[in-house]
C-alpha cells in the first residue's frame, strides 16, 4: 500500500524531475480502451489507496496491517481474518473491484501453485502447469471481505499467466467502476526482474478480463489526477 509514496516523491514537480533525475517517467491514460502515452502536468496529484474503509456496511471502518508477508485483518480493533500461513501477501489495498454493494481489500499473493482439479480428468489438461515459479509458487489476485456474514475470500483467481509486481485501482475511464491496473513479469524471473508489461483489467462479473497493455520495461506504478480531471498512470 506504500509503494507509490517514493514514486511520487520523485515527481513532487514534473520540471524537477526532468531536470534533476535520470528517471525516465513515462504517463499513460486509457483512451477508447488503448493505453497510449502522453504528457504529465505539473500539478497532477497522487491518488492514493484509502487506508480503511467499512467493508461489512456496519459504519465501522476496517483496517489492515501487513507484516513479513503477512496479513491481518481488523474491525473494531479485533482482527477477523488472516492470510494462511503458506501465503506471502505482496500487496494489499481497499478497492471496490468486484461491482458489488460493498468495498473489499484486494490482495497480491504468492502461494504453493495448484492445478485446475479438472485438469486431472480432460484429455488436454494441464493448461495453467506452467504458471508458476521455479520453487512451485504461482501469483494470484484474492479478494476479501464480507459476504453472508463471514470474513472470508469473496474471489479467488487461478495462477496467472505472469505474475504481478504490483497493483492499482481506480475508474480510468469514467465508467464508474474501477478498473483493475497492472505491471506483470515473468515468473523465470523469480521476482527480481522488471515487469514486462502494463496491463488494465476490467470486472466482468465473474472474474478480470483484458481491457489493454502496453509492453516494455517498468518498476513501479502511481495513479494522478490532472488539473483537466484526467487521471494518469505513471511508470518509472
């Protein structure tokens, strides 16, 4: 929740970044569902995560605190839910993805990487065998939150493809949903390369689907807002 901070530290001012730092930024916003490149102003301003929100419409916030990989949960000052042990949380934010009535907190993880149980029973199965790490752990995207009066996983997706280095999410488009923004790599990595990608997803009622991506090579990402209302993604 705290990755953009530095990022936008180094851009207080557009002209001071150029003038002062070899950092290369680069603005993007999503135009008719294309992520193309553009000029960043030097009065946008940072969006940030909201650091609670009330996840179970009581008109009490929740909270989160993540620590060593791992993550707790807390309403009214009494922790609900915790990530199992076998995870490592990367990343997790208050966000309103999923389009239902309530917001959620969306988590990075780092799990042990498990088959589709029906690939065990189709004759071309396997379609996901190789997503995940060269220690067996596979990258996903998990919601969590309130629903028919427990704590628990409202979403969970299947081992991406590539994995996530990190996360954002915010209405690119003005739809007024929230889309769900993206810089993935590559799991030969093992962590310690660049993304490879940037990538927006949309909520399609049962899952993410691809609404863009641009390729190249990226590290971190920030969401502003302009003066003119646009809200930008910015890629070091």
């Amino acid at each position: 929740m705290q990755r953009s901070a530095l990022l936008f530290s180094l851009i207080v001012t557009f002209g001071s970044l150029v003038q002062i730092t070899p950092v290369n930024v680069r603005a993007w916003v999503l135009d008719s569902n294309v992520l193309t490149p553009t000029k960043l102003s030097s009065s946008a301003f940072p969006l940030a995560s909201p650091k609670r929100a009330d996840l179970n419409g009581d008109g009490q916030d929740e909270t989160v605190a993540l620590v060593n990989g791992h993550l707790s949960l807390f309403s009214v000052e009494q922790v609900v839910w915790q990530s199992p042990e076998e995870w490592k949380v990367i990343q997790a934010a208050f966000t309103r993805l999923n389009a239902d009535a309530l917001p959620e907190v969306s988590l990075l993880v780092w799990r042990p990487f498990r088959p589709w149980p029906v690939d065990n029973f189709l004759p071309y199965g396997g379609r996901i065998a190789g997503f995940h790490d060269g220690k067996g752990n596979s990258c996903h995207i998990i919601l969590i939150g309130w629903m028919n009066g427990l704590w628990t996983e409202l979403w969970a997706g299947s081992a991406l493809a590539d994995p996530m280095t990190v996360f954002a999410a915010v209405d690119l488009n003005g739809d007024g949903r929230q889309e769900l923004i993206t810089l993935e790599g590559r799991y030969a990595d093992s962590g310690s390369g660049p993304a490879r990608a940037l990538k927006v997803w949309e909520w399609n009622g049962f899952g993410f689907s691809l609404l863009a991506s641009a390729k190249g090579t990226f590290t971190d990402l920030t969401i502003v807002r302009q003066e003119d209302g646009r809200i930008l993604i910015l890629t070091p």
